[in-house]
C-alpha cells in the first residue's frame, strides 16, 4: 500500500516460503506489487502450495502482475481446487479472455459441493456474469443448499440492479 515492495522483495520472497500458512499468505499477496522475475518465480511456486488460501493469494497477486506464463496451472486449477483459489483461476482466466473460463465457471456452478457453488456465485457476483443470470436465478429457487438459495438469491438481484443501472 506505501509503494515500498521492492524495498520489503527480500524478506516477502522468505516469507513466501514460510511454512506459517498466514504469513506465507501475506507475503504472496504483497507480491504482487513487485513485478521482478524472483517475485514472479516465487508466485507461480505458491501456486503449489498446500494450503488454498496461499494459492488463492497468488493466483490474484499474478493477476495484479499482468503475468500469463501460468496460463497451463490456472486451467487445471479452475477445474480441479478448492473453491476459493478454483474461482480466482476462473476470473484470472475470463480477464485473459480464455475460451475455457466461462464453461470453467458453469462446470463450478453445478458442483456437488456447496462451497464449490458458493465460490461460483461470488465470482459470478464480483464480476457481474449476466449470462449466467438464469442459471443463478434457477439456483436461488431449487439449490438442494439453503445456503446456497440464499447466496445466488442476493446475487440475482443484484444483477438485475446493475442491469437496471445500465439501462437508466
């Protein structure tokens, strides 16, 4: 947020590879405000990492970056992890305009699993998909998950509300 990441890349890098989850976490985001070939090999290294919030930090941290060289790592994340750095893949992908990252997204949209779809309709949220709109509508009236009705009910709204706003 001070600009200073070149200054703090030494110690970040360290940290990055820290086996404290949180601060391995912290340093990958911070990252991605160094845009130098050690803080790019460190980020794509993170994408390995065990714990999801580390990988999901490095999926942003490389987006902020600019960076493409991962493009490979990112298709089978938006496919294969756990739904928060899974729907970080999905919207690093849409903004590189990949033919994959929408039927990625519709694949995660029907999940099994709760917390898959509830992932799905952040990003569906965050990035305001309106082709998806009839899909989260059917979502918020017959999702098996009441959580999940829940989530893809506030969402549908708010789509409609910018949809609305764009109109006006």
């Amino acid at each position: 947020g001070l600009g200073q990441s070149a200054f703090f890349e030494p110690s970040l890098l360290v940290l990055a590879g820290s086996s404290d989850r949180f601060l391995a976490a912290s340093a990958v985001r911070a990252l991605g405000c160094v845009d130098t070939p050690a803080s790019i090999a460190a980020l794509e290294g993170a994408l390995e990492h065990a714990d999801s919030r580390v990988r999901a930090n490095a999926v942003e941290a490389l987006s902020q970056l600019h960076c493409t060289t991962h493009i490979s790592r990112l298709m089978h994340m938006a496919q294969h992890d756990d739904g928060r750095p899974r729907a970080n893949a999905i919207h690093a992908l849409m903004q590189m305009r990949t033919g994959d990252a929408m039927a990625s997204l519709n694949t995660m949209l029907s999940d099994q699993r709760p917390s898959q779809r509830q992932s799905a309709l952040w990003l569906v949220e965050s990035m305001g998909v309106l082709e998806l709109a009839r899909h989260v509508a059917e979502m918020s009236l017959s999702d098996p998950d009441q959580n999940v009705r829940s989530r893809a009910h506030k969402v549908i709204h708010l789509l409609l509300r910018s949809t609305d706003a764009s109109a006006a």
